[in-house]
C-alpha cells in the first residue's frame, strides 16, 4: 500500500477513534483486515458531516459550496482521477475492493445537504427520507465488509438498523440539535403529544422536560425499539468473525435507549450515555456469545 494511502486511512481511523466511540469499540473486535474498511467509511460520513456542522459560522451558501466541492472531488476519483484530499484515497480504495455501489454515496451526500436547508420534518416519512440517505444507506455500505450467509436476506435488516442507530442518536442529542436550530423530531409528533418547539427551547433552558415532553420521548424511543426489532434477524445472518462486532454496537446504541428510558425520558436534564464499565462488559460477553445467538432488542418490552 502506498504512502498516501496508508495516511488516508490512518486519518479516517483518527476521525473515527475521536468521533465515534460507540462503533470504534466494536469495529475492534472485527477482524483486522476489516477494520481499515470501516474505519474509511466512518471517514467519509463523518468528514461531510464535519463540513455541514462544524462550520456553522459560514454563510449557508459557503457551506453549501464547501460541501459540493468535496463531493465533486469524490465522483472525480470514481471515475479514476487523482484525487487531493487527506482521506478520500482509502475511501475510493475500500468502495473498488468491496464493490460497494455507488448510488448510497450519492444519497448520503443528498441527505448532507438537506441539514444546511431543511431544519424540521413535518411528517416521520419525510424524516424516513431524510434517513434514507444519512441512515440506511450505511447499513447497505456495510454489508459486503461484513459479509453475510444470505446478502439478500440481509439487507434489509442493514438498513433497519441504520435508523435505528440514528433515530437513537435524534433522540440522545435533542438538545444540541436545537443549538443548531433543527428538530429532527416530526412536527406530527410533537403535535400529537401538543409540544411546540418553543416548549423544546423552554426545556433546554431550564434543564428539564416537561410532562408532555418525556411522553414525546417515550413515543419515539417505542418508534426506534421497533426499527431495532426488524434489524435483529439480520446480526445472524452476518458472517462469524462480524457478528461480535455488530452485536457490541447494537447493543451500546441500544443502551442508549435504556439510559433514556433510565432517566424517565428527559433528554435535557443530562446526556444519556452508556457508561465504560457497561460498554467494556458488552463488548467481552459479545466475544463470548456462540455464534448465531439471537440479540435482544433495548429498552422496555414491546407489547
């Protein structure tokens, strides 16, 4: 492996150690090869994800700018040109070993664009939209890395647990989602439990949800459960060596959804985090499950 490829995919893998924790724990336990693989991915996610929220002091239209050309330079190494960029390199190299297709990047990189417009979803369709793109299609990037028994069958579990994690991450992060004046919680929903986005912002001040607040919560952690309950059948159907991994992720997203539930439902009194001793102890019993073993869907029994 050449020089620049070996430091783009070293720079993913310290995006990835620093941003992502949760999934960094568990891309440990996955097979060396492999790590690399996901590590550029996460790369990728995160750095346009960096271009969307990290430069909040531009105007919306330089931001938009910054992120098309980035985007462009992406498609111009598609198509084999030479690309200068400090992590695109392992990502072009991990999308040619694994074949991965094309058109999920292109929909990651649509729902990118939509944060610098679009700041509320009326309906959970048009957020499921939305998730498509930013959510889904990851589980689908993923798949061929991890390999699977039946890719067919597969798949569809992927993407279910793409919006499970990041419908788990909405709920985790309202909070500070509302310092970037969005809600990614439907306005359907907050109607429906008659919350108004100046209820959120009175809450965010104060520290503490309200009554019809923790109720919205519990709605939309019951709403994740169920995206978690169809990804399920899919941790069996991944190849041995990835199952521990994913099975240590699906249950660290997962627990986040307990320690919501922990804390009767108030996303503002304090981040809900799993704590180490807990992500430690995940992580060792998922290298000792048997192969196979069904997971247990988070957070309080589905009736």
């Amino acid at each position: 492996m050449d020089t620049d490829l070996t430091a783009a995919y070293a720079r993913c893998q310290e995006l990835h150690r620093h941003h992502g924790r949760t999934y960094y724990l568990a891309t440990r336990l996955l097979p060396a090869w492999k790590r690399r693989h996901v590590h550029a991915l996460y790369g990728f996610t995160r750095y346009a994800d960096e271009i969307v929220d990290r430069t909040e002091d531009l105007p919306p239209a330089e931001r938009a700018a910054r992120l098309d050309a980035w985007g462009s330079r992406f498609v111009a190494g598609l198509h084999g040109e030479p690309v200068d960029d400090p992590l695109l390199p392992a990502v072009l190299h991990t999308i040619a070993v694994f074949d991965l297709d094309r058109t999920d990047f292109a929909s990651f990189l649509r729902s990118m664009a939509m944060d610098l417009t679009v700041m509320s979803y009326p309906t959970y369709d048009d957020l499921l939209d939305y998730m498509e793109g930013s959510a889904a299609v990851i589980g689908t990037m993923m798949l061929p890395i991890l390999g699977s028994s039946d890719p067919v069958a597969a798949r569809e579990p992927a993407r279910q647990l793409g919006f499970a994690f990041q419908l788990t991450n909405f709920i985790r992060d309202v909070a500070e989602d509302l310092d970037r004046g969005r809600t990614y919680l439907p306005d359907e929903d907050l109607a429906k439990f008659n919350v108004t986005r100046e209820d959120l912002l009175a809450a965010q001040a104060a520290g503490h949800s309200t009554d019809k607040i923790r109720d919205l919560i519990e709605y939309e952690v019951t709403r994740a459960q169920a995206h978690y309950a169809a990804a399920a059948p899919g941790i069996t159907l991944l190849a041995p060596a990835s199952q521990a991994c994913m099975r240590t992720a699906y249950a660290l997203y997962g627990g986040i959804l307990d320690e919501v539930a922990a804390q009767d439902y108030d996303v503002f009194v304090k981040r809900a985090v799993v704590p180490q001793r807990r992500r430690l102890a995940v992580a060792a019993k998922a290298l000792l499950t048997r192969t196979g073993t069904p997971v247990v869907v988070p957070g309080p029994a589905l009736t």
